[in-house]
C-alpha cells in the first residue's frame, strides 16, 4: 500500500515537473525587444510558428498577434481556441507563454524554432481545423516541415534541453 | 481579363460599397487617410530631377508630387488606396504580398492613427534593391546522327545583358540580346539524294531543298526598353524591343536579312509571383529574301524581294513551383496567312533533396515562319517534343548550380497540299550545366539526336 501510494506520488510530482517543460521566455525576451515590439507597434497583424521536435515527436504552435492602436491592448490568438488580450507591456510574457510547450517531455533534446509569418498558413489552419473537428488521424511531423518552411525570418533557432 | 478577376474586382466593389453604408457593421475596419513612402529616393535622385526645372521651388514641388504618385502607384498594384477602407486582415496580408514580391530588398508596412476614431495613415518603408548588371550566356552543342543522311553539327550562342536591374523580380531597365546560331553538315545530301532515300514522302520544291543538309547560320540582335523603368511600382510593364536579323544558308546561296519592332504590354496579376505574366503586343517586321537556287530566278536584279508583315499577339508566362508554362501566339494583321505559336510546360513530378523529376512538352505551331529561330524558309509545320528532364542541383559549385540531363522525343511533321506530307520522328538526349557566378548565369548543354535536329 505504501509501494503505491509513493508511485502515485512521484507519478503526480513527474508529471508537475513536465508542465511547462520547453519554456523558451529566456530565449524569447531577446527576440521580442529586437524584432516584436517594432512588429506589434506597426500596427499591422503578424503570426509567429514555434516549433520543436526531438526526431520522434514534434510540436507546433502558433501566436497570431494584433494591436490595437487605439485602446494600446494586444491580443494573441492561437487560431484555435484560445484567445488573450494584454496590455503592451504584458506582451512579451503572454507570448513567451502561447510559443512554449507544456506537453514537452523534459530530459530529452530539442530542436527549436520560432518563425515570423511562415507561408504554410493555410496548410497549418485546416491542421487546426481537423484537430478542432477530432479528424487528427494525420501525424504531421513539424520539425520535418520546418525544414524547408518558408519564411519572413527564422527568429530563433536553438538545440534545447527542459 | 480573366473570368475570376472580373468576379473578384466585383466582389471588392460590393465589399467596399457594403462597407461605406453599414460602416459600424464592418469588423476592425481603418479608413486611410494618407498613404506614405519612405527611402524610394533611391529609384530618382532629386538633384537628377531637379535640372528639368528652371525654377528650383517648383523643382522641389514636382519631385514632392512624382515620389507620391510613385508611392501611391506601389500600393496601388496591391489594390491598396487612399480614402478606402480596410481590415487588419487586408493589411496583414498587403505586408506578406509586398514581401513575397521580392521586389524590394526590404519592406515594412505600418499604421498610424488619425485624427479620427479608426482612421490610419499607412506607411511604407522600402530599401530597394541596388541597380546592377546582369549578364546570361548560354551556349550548346548538338551532334546529329542522322544514318544513311549524314551527321550534322550545330552550335547555338545565347547572351543577354539585363543593365540596370534592382534584384530578381524587377525587369532591367534595358537588355541586350543576341542569339547566334550555326550548323554545319558533314555529308551534305542532294535534294534528289535525300528523296531517293529512307524518306519515301513527297515534297514540295522548296521543302525538297530545305530538308537536303545544308549548312548554314543566323544571327539576331535585339535591344529592349522596359518603360517605365521603375516596374516595382507598377503591375503593368510596357516595353519596346527593336532588333535585326540575318540568315545564310550556304548550299542554296539563300539569305535573308531583316528587322523587326516589338511593342507590347506586360501585365502582373499575382505580384507574389513577380515573373508571372501575360501580354499583348504588336509585332513588325520588315526583310528582304534572297537565293539563286531557292527562288529560281533568271535575272540578277530581281533576286531578292522585300516584305514587311504585321503581327499582333499574345505571351504568357506562369511559373510556380511545381509548373512552369509559356506560350506566345502570334497572327499577321496583313491580308496574307502568317501564324507561329508556341506553347511549352514543365511538370515537375517528384523532388527528392537535391533532385528533381520532371516532364516537359513544347508545341510549334507555324505557318509561313517569319523570325530567324523558327528556321525561315522550312515549311508550314507542326513540332512537338516531349520530354523528360532531371535536374540536380549542385550547391558546392555555386548558387543556382545543378545538372540538367533531358531525353525525349519530338516530331516534324509538314502541312502542305500533298497526299503524303514529309514527316519525321527524332530521340534526343542532352546533358547541361548551369551555374551563377556573381553577376554571370552560365549555362552549357551538349545535345545528341538520332535525325536532324535543327
């Protein structure tokens, strides 16, 4: 009995230590003072795709951020179902928080990548959609399309370990 | 104009006139007030401008109002204007299509806001790309094994200058072309050889002479103006081409010399893909025919005859990742029949890393051929070639570097009055080489058939 509830209890503190395992907002913080704030500012809505795979699984978000000029709030969209509106200054972690990956297994080794407006936008929204709908039978391998994705910029690219 | 832009210009009429009455209804509408342009100094220096004008307040005036109409002109080409409303979404994808144009170095967009609640001041902000020399050659090699009728050489030389071109995208604003061709038989036939031999068809007199090996060359000169010559501010690109020819044929003493005017329109539809294009064109040529044996004429004085013809036209040009296709039709205006068309696709069906498979067809269409490339003088005919073409690129040699190897076949087949018309089947096989040297594409390609080729 004291077996099993041991294993339950290193089962749970595992799997809290895998929540949020790939956290780039170190990374990030950088990248949002060099390329995002002037993004955000222009007014103009932009999409950034994180990617991470480790050559077996492969992870894929997206951030779609607009600004409003207006009311100085800047709302990030994952195109899926989750939606978040924060102040300017709370950009930089909102994002960091929409590109990281709580799923993540930690200990293993990641290749990581941030882009700014990738052109694969439709085939990443009916992705979205069949994901959505249920209809995941296609497994589609991110860091395989990173490869030869084309992109406005490659923000980031990084060997990484959560 | 096809069908789909006439219904999308139609839905955007709707759109904005929906817009303009239900206003409040639109989700995050902007209305532009000003459409703005920095760092485009580089496309007309104002001291340059300036020397038109004796005046130099009135110089300063008219360089302000020529940079916006430019300004204004590169949004334009977006279907982007001032005084119209748009959605974030509409701006977001402005910012993809004026980067993916690739026909500025660098390309920013943003707004500002007004004066007045959801209106915006759009501004670009644009580094062109440098003006540069761009310098294309190409030259190939046949062999022509042609059996109980000889082998045959042939040499073909292509160059081009692009002067004054801003990157990839932009059209230069002038070019330089030359072509120059020249084919040699070993084993010249005589016409009456030639019919005696595997070629049991009949001919018309001048084709008897043409299809017997001769020998001969061309060459043709060409110089283009692109106006205006700022083409990344426009979707349309007018343009002028004035050249010269001159053809010989050794065996028959044949020669024609002329030359030729070409004005016409080119028109981008897609400015994500800067190298599509269709066009329409008026094409005049003026040459004079020469040749003792080809025209059977007794008097000296009378060997030659002037003509000049005058054509109207259509060229296209569609290239996409997986497809590439062009074609040119083109129809005299004058009461006698000329026509030449061409049409050419490459499929490309499997990519694998460095290599790539694909499959190409070219189809020539010409009655009464009238420019030196469609072989002057041959017969009215139809030429279809297919082939398969395999090209591997090889990055260690230097950008846009690979191997292209193509095998296929083609058909002649001539289009007269008589019973059976001359007709030929041909396999060929060609290996090539193209690289990029800093400012210099190279290509070479060594090219082996199993008939006549040329």
């Amino acid at each position: 009995m004291k077996t099993l509830r041991t294993s339950i209890l290193l089962f749970f503190l595992l799997s809290y230590s895998a929540a949020h395992a790939l956290d780039v907002c170190g990374l990030y913080k950088n990248v949002h003072q060099r390329d995002i704030v002037r993004r955000i500012k222009s007014g103009i809505p932009f999409k950034l795709l994180s990617i991470a795979g480790d050559g077996e699984a492969s992870y894929k978000t997206i951030a779609h951020i607009k600004y409003d000029l207006w009311s100085e709030v800047v709302t990030i969209d994952d195109l899926k179902n989750k939606v978040k509106t924060v102040s300017f200054p709370e950009s930089e972690k909102a994002i960091c928080q929409f590109i990281s990956f709580p799923n993540a297994l930690a200990g293993k080794n990641y290749h990581y990548q941030l882009h700014l407006n990738p052109i694969v936008g439709d085939m990443i929204s009916t992705n979205n959609k069949r994901q959505t709908q249920g209809i995941d039978f296609l497994k589609v391998n991110w860091r395989r399309i990173a490869k030869d994705l084309e992109t406005e910029k490659v923000l980031l690219e990084i060997d990484i370990k959560p | 104009m096809k069908s789909t832009s006439i219904i999308f210009t139609l839905f955007m009429f709707s759109q904005s006139a929906l817009a303009k009455d239900n206003a409040p209804l639109r989700k995050s509408p902007f209305f532009i007030d000003g459409i703005h342009c920095m760092g485009l100094t580089a496309y007309v220096e104002e001291e340059q401008f300036s020397k038109a004008y004796a005046d130099a307040d009135m110089a300063k005036i008219a360089y302000k109002t020529m940079q916006q109409t430019q300004c204004e002109n590169i949004f334009k080409a977006y279907d982007v204007i001032k005084f119209q409303w748009v959605t974030d979404e509409e701006l977001e994808n402005l910012s993809f299509t004026l980067k993916k144009s690739n026909k500025f170095k660098q390309v920013d967009i943003s707004i500002e806001k007004s004066e007045l609640p959801n209106h915006v001041h759009l501004t670009g902000h644009f580094v062109p790309h440098a003006e540069k020399h761009k310098f294309k050659l190409h030259v190939s090699q046949s062999l022509e094994k042609g059996g109980d009728t000889g082998n045959r050489s042939s040499t073909l030389f292509e160059g081009k200058a692009n002067l004054y071109q801003r990157g990839q995208a932009n059209d230069p604003k002038y070019s330089v072309g030359l072509k120059y061709f020249k084919t040699q038989a070993k084993k010249p036939l005589s016409a009456d050889e030639l019919k005696r031999g595997k070629n049991d068809v009949t001919m018309t007199p001048e084709e008897t002479i043409i299809q017997s090996r001769q020998s001969g060359r061309y060459f043709d000169l060409n110089f283009r103006v692109n106006f205006p010559p700022y083409s990344s501010t426009s979707w349309l690109n007018p343009y002028l081409v004035v050249g010269l020819f001159q053809q010989q044929e050794t065996m028959d003493k044949s020669h024609i010399t002329g030359n030729y005017f070409e004005y016409g329109t080119e028109i981008h539809p897609d400015q994500t893909n800067p190298k599509a294009y269709f066009g329409l064109s008026l094409l005049y040529s003026d040459y004079a025919v020469g040749g003792n044996e080809y025209f059977d004429y007794d008097n000296e004085s009378q060997d030659h005859t002037n003509k000049n013809i005058l054509f109207a036209g259509i060229r296209g040009h569609f290239p996409t990742e997986k497809f590439s296709a062009h074609y040119s039709v083109f129809r005299s205006l004058t009461e006698e029949m000329h026509l030449f068309a061409e049409v050419s696709a490459l499929f490309t069906i499997y990519k694998q890393g460095d290599f790539s498979h694909n499959i190409a067809g070219d189809f020539f269409y010409l009655r009464q051929a009238i420019l030196p490339q469609h072989r002057f003088g041959l017969p009215n005919r139809d030429e279809t070639t297919i082939y398969y073409q395999g090209n591997y690129s090889l990055n260690s040699l230097g950008r846009d570097s690979s191997i292209i190897f193509k095998f296929g076949g083609s058909e002649y087949l001539a289009k007269n009055n008589l019973k059976t018309p001359y007709r030929r089947e041909n396999t060929f096989g060609e290996l090539g080489l193209q690289s990029s040297i800093n400012d210099f594409d190279l290509s070479l390609a060594l090219i082996y058939g199993s008939q006549r080729l040329y």
